[in-house]
C-alpha cells in the first residue's frame, strides 16, 4: 500500500508538470497557446490569463479520484490493521506527503476549477459508514480466528490446572497448553515405512485408540463457542464506543446551531412583519381600517 501511494502520488504530479512542460515549449515556438502565434521567449510576458489557461484542466470527475484515493487507503487501513498494525503509520506518513502535493498541484499546474455548492461529501459518507462497520467485523474475525488470545483463555479458565484452585495466575495456569492444543495421528494408518508411530499437529481431535478417532474433541466447541462469543462482544463494544462519542462530539458546535437558530427566528420575525404590513395596506386600500383578526 505504501509503495503503490507513492507512485500514485508521483503520477499525480509528475503528468502535470511534464504536460505544461509541453505546453509552454509549445508556447516559445510559437505553435499554440495563447500568444497568438507570436514567439514568446519569456514566460513572465505571458498575461496570466494566459498563462492559467494553459495549465492542465481538471478532469470531467472533478475531485471523484482524490476521494477514491482516500477510501482506498481508508479501508485498506482499517480492515487490515489487525494483520498489519503500521498500516495507520504509513498512511499518516503519506497523508502529510499528500496534502502538500495535492496543494501544489492544485494550485499550480492545474487550472481553477468550477466551484460548485455542497452541503458535505455526499455518497461518499456513506461508503466510509460501510467501511468502518466492515472493519470492525473482519478486525473481530482476524482476532477471533487468527490469533491464540481465545484458546489460550478456554484453557486457562476450563482445562488447566487453576480451575479447582480459585485463582487464576498466567504462568501457572497456562501450563500444559501446548500439550492440550496439539492431537496425535496415527503414521501407520498411511501405510508407509515410517519408523516413527505417532505424530503431533495442531488440532483438537480425538487420539486415534479413542472411541471415535480424529473427531472433534469438547474443547474445540468450547473454543469455537468463546470465539464466536467474542466476536459478537468485540463488535458490540466498539459499535457502543463509537455511537457514544458520535453523541458526545456533535455535527456543529453549540454557538454555531445558535446563531443559525437565531438567524432562522429573525428571518421568520421579518417575515411576519412584512406579511402584516401588507395586509394593513390591504385594509386601508380597502376602507377597512381594523379587522377583526387584528387587534
């Protein structure tokens, strides 16, 4: 992700500059722009007119690719961060890089674009909302699944040796728990010649002498069932934090849902003062001079 944001970032700025690069060698020729044909040997005689307009256009989409960019390295940071936990680091890093390029771009190899009314990003806030939902799910997942937090608890809590001595130490009560999490298998059920008999892997399954060999023992329900408990906890507590501090932190400040209240009160005051001005010059072009709806 790093690299490729480098290259989109030198791509950005790198087919601008050598596009008006062009252009203005196009210019000193004297084979287009806005010089009028005419041999322009100094760029600081260009009117600046001239001079934005052969800057690069923005392209039909407007901003649509910056926003992309941004959702990309948005989802990319947040859905893997439990894989790869610098990810939010790099993307800090490139971020900074970022505004600076983007600020030079915009500024001086692209021409000014049209300005246009908005009230917020539009659909894109919905995207990051369905980004962030399915970055806490698949976090909850990778550290249900992936890592050994879940087994490791189910053992200490329900196999190990603390249980029937109330009190529950790390190292003591995680003795034997390589033993427990690793199932035997049978070599000579291959048919092979090897010398060895039996072999260790990472499962929980019955022992081949057992009853029901190689099925799937209690623990690995156990561990199955605290993992899916902790991905519906995990998800439910980070959904909780989030909504909490979505409520705590408002859309606007408190001073600014003010002003705009009272600015609302006094259009509606204006309103309703003009409304009765008209229709006393109603009454009085009328020859009623009251109303019985008037005091």
């Amino acid at each position: 992700m790093f690299f490729k944001q480098i290259w989109n970032n030198f791509m950005e700025l790198g087919y601008p500059l050598l596009q008006n690069w062009w252009s203005r060698r196009k210019m000193k020729k004297g084979g287009g722009g806005g010089g009028g044909g005419q041999n322009v040997e100094n760029k600081s005689q260009l009117p600046q007119w001239d001079k934005d307009w052969n800057l690069q256009p923005m392209n039909a989409h407007g901003l649509v690719d910056e926003y992309l960019e941004m959702v990309l390295q948005f989802g990319f940071t947040t859905i893997f961060v439990a894989a790869f936990p610098l990810a939010p680091l790099l993307a800090l890093l490139n971020n900074i890089i970022e505004i600076r390029l983007d600020a030079y771009k915009f500024v001086t190899q692209w021409r000014r674009p049209m300005p246009a009314r908005a009230t917020d990003i539009g659909i894109w806030h919905g995207i990051l909302e369905g980004i962030g939902v399915l970055a806490v799910i698949t976090n909850a997942f990778v550290i249900a699944i992936t890592s050994d937090y879940i087994p490791r608890f189910v053992y200490a809590f329900k196999y190990g040796p603390c249980v029937d001595k109330g009190h529950h130490h790390a190292d003591e009560c995680l003795r034997g728990y390589m033993n427990s999490s690793l199932s035997v298998f049978d070599m000579w059920d291959l048919k092979n010649s090897s010398k060895d008999r039996y072999c260790r892997y990472r499962d929980y399954r019955a022992p081949p002498w057992s009853s029901a060999p190689y099925e799937f023992t209690l623990q690995f329900w156990h561990v199955l069932a605290a993992r899916l408990a902790f991905i519906i906890v995990f998800e439910h507590l980070v959904f909780g934090i989030k909504s909490f501090i979505a409520y705590l932190i408002p859309d606007m400040p408190k001073d600014l849902c003010d002003r705009m209240r009272r600015e609302k009160y006094l259009m509606q005051e204006m309103m309703y003062e003009a409304e009765l001005e008209h229709l006393q010059k109603e009454r009085k072009k009328n020859g009623k001079r009251y109303h019985h709806e008037w005091p």
